[in-house]
C-alpha cells in the first residue's frame, strides 16, 4: 500500500523556539558548528488506493486545510515514499578485519565469506 509523506515546517520568518531550544543545548554540548534548528512535522499517510496525480492533489488539500496553519506554517512537500520493503540480505556488514561481505545477516556469516567457509 502506498505511503504519502507530507512535511510541514514553521514560516522561515517565524521564531522557532523549541528549534531555538534545541540549537542552545546542542551549542552547550560543544556543538556550537551546528547553527540553526528548526522544528517540524512530517505526517506518514497509508492508503489503500494507487497514488495517482489526483490522489496526490487531494492530500495537498489536506495539508493546507488540515495538517498545517498556514498563518504560521508551510507545506514544505509531499511525495509518494519508497515502496520496497527494506531487505536486511542486501546490507553490508564491516568484520572485524575490515571487510564488506554483501549479503551477510550477522558478523559471524560475513566471517564466513571472508574466510569461504
């Protein structure tokens, strides 16, 4: 089933100030190199129809009608998400010796393709 992934974000000439908040304690850590945070929202919308042109215009509806304020927020996009199911077989894991084996569910196996065991 398809998924629509609808991000909003407050005006760029508003204060963001739990964005502020953020960017005061990440600077207090001693990330000072990251400058500016801004807080947003992302809905994740399932459907049981196909994500067709008209679909797609519907939920741009429901953005600017529903999901956001657009007194004080915009409706930065919305896109149809990856439809593939995440494989864990098509990763890569690092061994021990630094090797990428393709297809290894767990360090042990990826030893074992190293080593062609």
């Amino acid at each position: 089933m398809p998924k629509i992934l609808v991000q909003v974000m407050p005006k760029q000439e508003l204060l963001d100030p739990a964005g502020k908040a953020v960017q005061r304690s990440l600077a207090n850590s001693g990330r000072e190199y990251l400058t500016d945070v801004r807080i947003g929202k992302r809905f994740e919308i399932t459907t049981d129809r196909e994500a067709t042109p008209e679909l797609l215009e519907e939920i741009a509806e429901l953005a600017a009608n529903l999901l956001s304020n657009d007194v004080i927020e915009d409706v930065i996009s919305i896109e149809v998400a990856d439809e593939e199911p995440f494989d864990p077989a098509q990763t890569e894991t690092v061994t021990d010796d630094g090797f990428l084996p393709t297809g290894a569910a767990s360090d042990e196996q990826a030893r074992q393709n190293v080593e062609g065991e």
